[in-house]
C-alpha cells in the first residue's frame, strides 16, 4: 500500500516552443503552437515507483510500479484506484514492467498483458544470516553456483472486469531467461500493430560494471556468464537483447508472423526475434499502420573513446522496419566497432567486424556467423554530437515514443485537449537523463530530416513512458529525481493542447488535519490553494471513500470514518466558465483508518559517510511501528547512484546486515558515483487493515 501523503493535482506551464519552421504535416499549420498553447494536469501524484502506463479506449489509463501494483486512473470520476497487485521477484531491476492493451479491447475482448517477474524458488536473502546475502549469484564459481538463479520474465495477459485486474484469467504467453541474483537490463516493453503482431523489447540481462563501460564480453569458464552479453543480444538462439514480434492466438499461444529474422525452423535460431544486437531497448512504439518500431536502446558508460577497447557510449533511437542485427555488444554503431578484448589476460586483440560479425563465446549457443551491423537513425554519447547537436549534453537514457496520429474527431467536443493536426505523423522521442521531448522529422526515404524540441518549457521529470490516448492528449508517466522508490516528483500526468488563449483546467489541491488513526477518525480536509488560471467559478465534488459517489460540494468539508481501511478521499474540481466548460482535475489524500504508518530510519550508515567500492558496508535499520516489528520485512537495496539516478546492485533483508558496495569498473565517465542506501518495512497488521509502508535512503561519498 502507498504511504499516506498530501496531494495536489494539476500543474500549468506556459511558455514559448521553438518551432522548425516549414516541417508541418501536410495540410496542417507550417509552425509549432506556442507552449502557452499547451497544459500539464497531474493524474496521480503518488504513483508508486512508476514503470510503465497504457491508456484505454475508453480513456481510463493503467500504470505499473516495480513492486507489482497496477493502478487506474479514471477520467470521469478522477479516482485512482488499485486494479491489481502481483507478487513479484525485486532483486536489482526486476518486478512488474511493462503494460499493453489487446487491440480488440473493449470490442472482442479485455485482454491486458503484463510482463512481471514471478518469484519462482530463487534465492534470497536469509535475515538471519546478516553478513551473508544468499539472494546474491557469485561472480565468480561453477555452474552449480548460478544454477539456482536461473530464472525467467514472464508475458502473459489477463482480463479487466470493471475496474479490476482478474489474476485468475492469466493466460502465459510466453517466457524470456533471465540469470537473477546480479544487476541489469531486464525491462521489457510491449506494443502492438495493425495486423495484430505483438513487439516485446528485452534486455541484455548482463552486468556492465566490470567492463569500464565498454562491451561485456568477459568468455572465462570460472566467471558468471551474466558477465557476457555474447550469450544474449548476440545469441541468434536465445530472446535477449532483441526485439521479438508474435501474433497471439485466441488461447495464449502464439504463432510467428512473416519476416522475422529467421524463418522458422532455422538450425541455431529462435524464430521470434525481429531485430537482435540491442544493449537495452527499454522503451519502444510501434506505428500500427506500417509496423514501423520506434526504439531507444541505451548506452554504456564510456565518456571517451580508447583504442584498445572501443568507442565512447553511444546512445540510440532508431525506427526498425525490417529484421535487424544493431550490432551489440561488438559494435556501437555499424562503424563503431568495440574490440576484442580477453579479460582473462587484459590483452586488446583486433576491431570486431561489423560488417560480418562472428559469436565465437563458449556462452553461444546460435549461430557464429551474425548478420551485418544495421546503422541506427541516431546515435549520441554524453558531449554534444556533431550530427544531431540538438540533443544536447548528458546522461544518456534514449526513450522510443509514440508518433501522433492526428484525429479530427477527437478536436470536437465541449473541452477538447487534443495535440494539433501540425504534429501528425512525427515521432516523439524522449531522454529519461536529460528530460525532454523530441519531434523527429522524417524525409521520404525515411531518414532524419530535422529534430525539433516539443513543449521544451513543460516539465516531464525522468519521463518513463509517454503515449497519446484516444483523446488526442500526450500522457506521461514521470519517473522523478531519486532511486527505486516513490519519488516526491514521481507522476502520471497528461499534457493537453488547450490553444491559445483557451480555457485551462483548474489546479485542485487538497489537505487534511489527520492522515492515519484509530475508527472512528474525524478528518477536516481543505481545498485552500485550488485555482483557476482563468478565474472561471469552481464546482467542488469530495468522494471520502472512493466509491464514485459524491460525498460532500464543500470547499472544506469534515469527514468521519467508522471503519478500517485505506481510503483515497478525493477532491474532484470543475470549471463553470469559459469557451469550452466542464473542465476538471482531481486531487486526493490517504486516510489509513486501523492503522499507523512505520517510521524506518538508518541507524547507520548516514548520508555523507564516506566508503570505498568494493567494501561490504554494514547497515543498522531502527523501526518504529504501533505492532511488533518483523525484521524480516525489511529491505534493504545498495543502489549505485550515477547523477540522479542509480542502478539497484544487491538487496538484504533484516533489520541489520552487510551489503557489498559493487566496484563500478569505468561506470561514470564525470566519477559522479554514489553510493545509495535504500530501505523500505512494510508492516502487517492483519486481515482487514491496510498494510503501510515507509522508506528512508542515505547516501554514501566515494573516499578519495
């Protein structure tokens, strides 16, 4: 359950785009609107560590936490409520992922699909073992020593009943490998075409802190082999590091849609991979009419080239129309080849072949000879690029977004919110480091034409997905500044085009003098600080209890609550007034009735300690509940923090323990490292009272 905070919802900013003159759609305006043309309203401020969002036909929008939850937001009575929760396996970077919708939802079926970790039997943490983490795989040993960390994420759908997630209707789809237990690139993306062919973006599963940010090609016979992305995004056999494309069948099954990769049957390949050779294609689209895929695929971390391993880290946005090898882990880009290096002997041999790339890793168990190395569309490293300046400076974390299919239909309405005719047809891209949106402009050979800022004044903060809905509107799901938690500026947020000089929705906040107690509890909420941009006169309508009914048309109503629960009292605010009425927003508060929020604290480390990677640190949590404590609720993840934001390395459970702070071989070409501590308790009260949750991070400097 999500931790009882205050709430405001909707945030406006105005300001000016800078257009690219002369590249409007045809027929549409040949400039960009300004950005004072453009509002971002707050669906849900308390999203949980957001991982990924799906609008639905009908305008509701699901969205995914890594802990398992999915939560609805829904656009009429403007509550968000819980639609399911998962059990999921959280060790570095899994959980629940990615969220699509069946393109026959709502008329041949409510199919939603998922891609979660399940927790199988692997291993964790023992609590009472505090200086051993069972939950952590060996770097190095035998293959006994990785055996139990064999693992796999699962794709599977399930139908939606009302406002609910039904479990029991799971139908697998299918399951991707992954080696559990050591850090990263497990995320996966889901997206749909036209002709009903479904796009599952993977990662490489392979850890990339021992390779001084160059490819991980560590081949030893004593190492782990998630040290070797050889055996995944180069591995024509295995679903890894590529971009898969299948057509679901009536009873989960699937079949395989012409012109993939490889045909079907093919001695040493898996007849599902489209495109293969990707690091990390965390988040995709696909444009449904032609099957185009536009995808991201992040970077390593080197900041500069070095002739005996190979080029700086590049990152990529690419549109893939046709089977693919992009080259990873051997070549960057079709003319970055990365070197072969032993990291047995250190010894830099010869550039890889990129025009004819050859998998000669015990770990292969696919074909040696690869295809030939496809160039991306764009491609950037951490200083500005000389192709593509306009993308700035930074981190790199390359986002696929969607491209804006423009509907007349949907600009009709009494308070429409849909995006121009003048962005038709252009792909967004989006950067999860630098924090903003990007048009592609496309000529008609398909190649980059221009790139042009998109509402470059509006805040998307670590944008995570974004996806136009049905009513033309862009929603975003907002990361926020932090690490592997609920961040304060975690969102999911819609950006609507209200025009210039248009009304404005209104900017509801709420507050209330008690969040948490014993029934019955008397709270006396607040609307104190809502606003109108326009000044237009406010209709006010409070659901105490979330059941869609409303309870109270006060500005500042009381409330008592008789019975235990977790309830989402919510504000919902109306405009009465200007060109297009009936605008609303929606803010809310949670009310914990039965029960106290735990109070976690780290007893140490403490922020600012200083250590060097590769000690194991020793943690003392203190936590403080109205119930007897169980230390083995308590969990504790060692985060390696880059700038602002971090790679989860290890987790502990226990209320004490030692965790080993990673050596990050090359990781930060600014040696901007943290070293992040990160515990969250979860109490549990008992049948009938919400379970609550509080976490508490400190954050350790490199000696030196």
């Amino acid at each position: 359950m999500r931790k009882a905070v205050v709430m405001a919802v909707g945030a406006l900013v105005a300001s000016t785009l800078v257009a690219a003159p002369g590249l409007a759609a045809s027929g549409a305006p040949d400039a960009a609107p300004p950005d004072s043309a453009f509002q971002k309203v707050t669906l849900n401020d308390t999203p949980g560590e957001p991982m990924d969002l799906v609008v639905l036909p009908d305008g509701r929008v699901l969205h995914t936490t890594r802990a398992g939850e999915v939560w609805l937001h829904d656009p009429d009575t403007r509550l968000n409520t819980l639609a399911a929760e998962l059990d999921v396996y959280e060790h570095d970077e899994e959980g629940l992922q990615s969220i699509a919708v069946d393109p026959g939802f709502g008329t041949t079926n409510n199919w939603i699909y998922l891609y979660y970790s399940p927790p199988l039997d692997t291993p964790l943490d023992d609590p009472d073992t505090p200086t051993l983490n069972e939950g952590d795989a060996l770097f190095d040993g035998v293959p006994a020593d990785w055996e139990p960390f064999e693992g796999h994420i699962t794709l599977a759908r399930f139908e939606l009943t009302g406002d609910q997630i039904d479990l029991s209707t799971e139908q697998h789809i299918m399951d991707v490998p992954v080696d559990r237990g050591i850090c990263c690139h497990v995320g996966g993306d889901i997206a749909f075409d036209d002709a009903g062919n479904l796009y599952l973006g993977t990662g490489d599963d392979t850890n990339p802190f021992e390779s001084d940010g160059f490819a991980p090609i560590d081949e030893r016979s004593t190492r782990n082999p998630a040290f070797d992305a050889q055996r995944t995004s180069a591995n024509t056999n295995d679903l890894r590091g590529k971009i898969l494309r299948i057509t679901v069948q009536d009873d989960g099954s699937y079949t395989i849609p012409d012109g993939n990769l490889f045909e079907p049957g093919t001695a040493g390949t898996q007849p599902e991979i489209y495109a293969m050779g990707l690091r990390n294609p965390f988040r995709l689209e696909v444009q449904p009419e032609t099957g185009d895929v536009y995808v991201g695929d992040y970077s390593p971390d080197a900041g500069a080239d070095d002739p005996a391993r190979g080029p700086a880290g590049q990152g990529k946005w690419t549109v893939v129309r046709e089977p693919a090898n992009y080259g990873w882990p051997y070549c960057a880009t079709a003319d970055k080849p990365y070197v072969d290096y032993d990291f047995g002997t250190g010894a830099s041999g010869a550039p890889f072949d990129c025009a004819a790339p050859v998998n000669e890793s015990p770990h292969n168990t696919g074909l040696t000879e690869l295809p030939p190395v496809t160039q991306p569309d764009i491609w950037y490293g951490y200083g500005a690029s000389a192709e593509f300046p306009e993308l700035g400076t930074g981190g790199i974390g390359p986002m696929g977004g969607p491209a804006y299919d423009f509907d007349r239909n949907a600009t009709r309405g009494r308070a429409p919110i849909a995006w121009p005719e003048y962005y038709d047809g252009i792909p967004l891209a989006y950067e999860w480091t630098r924090d903003w949106i990007k048009g592609i402009h496309l000529d008609d050979d398909g190649g980059v034409e221009a790139i042009e800022s998109i509402v470059p004044s509006i805040v998307t903060d670590n944008p995570m997905d974004m996806e136009f809905g049905p009513d033309g509107a862009l929603y975003v799901l907002e990361y926020g500044d932090g690490f592997f938690a609920e961040n304060p500026d975690a969102q999911l947020s819609r950006i609507d085009y209200i025009g210039v000089g248009g009304n404005h929705t209104p900017t509801p906040v709420v507050a209330a003098d008690v969040t948490e107690g014993l029934a019955p509890l008397a709270v006396q909420f607040s609307s104190d600080g809502t606003a109108d941009a326009d000044g237009d006169r406010l209709r006010y309508e409070w659901d105490f209890d979330g059941d869609g009914k409303v309870d109270s048309r006060q500005k500042n109503p009381s409330f008592t609550y008789e019975e235990n629960g977790l309830y989402h009292a919510t504000l919902k605010v109306t405009d009465l007034g200007g060109k297009h009425r009936n605008k609303s927003a929606s803010a809310e508060v949670d009310v914990i009735v039965g029960n106290l929020t735990p109070q976690v604290e780290f007893v140490t480390p403490q922020s600012g300690d200083t250590f060097s990677f590769g000690d194991q640190v020793a943690y003392e949590v203190q936590v403080t509940d109205d119930q007897p404590v169980d230390c083995s609720r308590v969990r504790v993840t060692y985060i390696l923090g880059h700038d602002t934001h971090g790679h989860p390395q290890t987790t502990a459970l226990g209320c004490s323990g030692t965790l080993l702070t990673t050596l990050p071989g090359g990781h930060d070409p600014g040696d901007n490292l943290t070293g992040v501590f990160n515990v969250t308790y979860t109490d549990d009260p008992g049948e009938g009272v919400p379970a609550l949750t509080d976490s508490a991070e400190v954050v350790l400097v490199p000696a030196g």
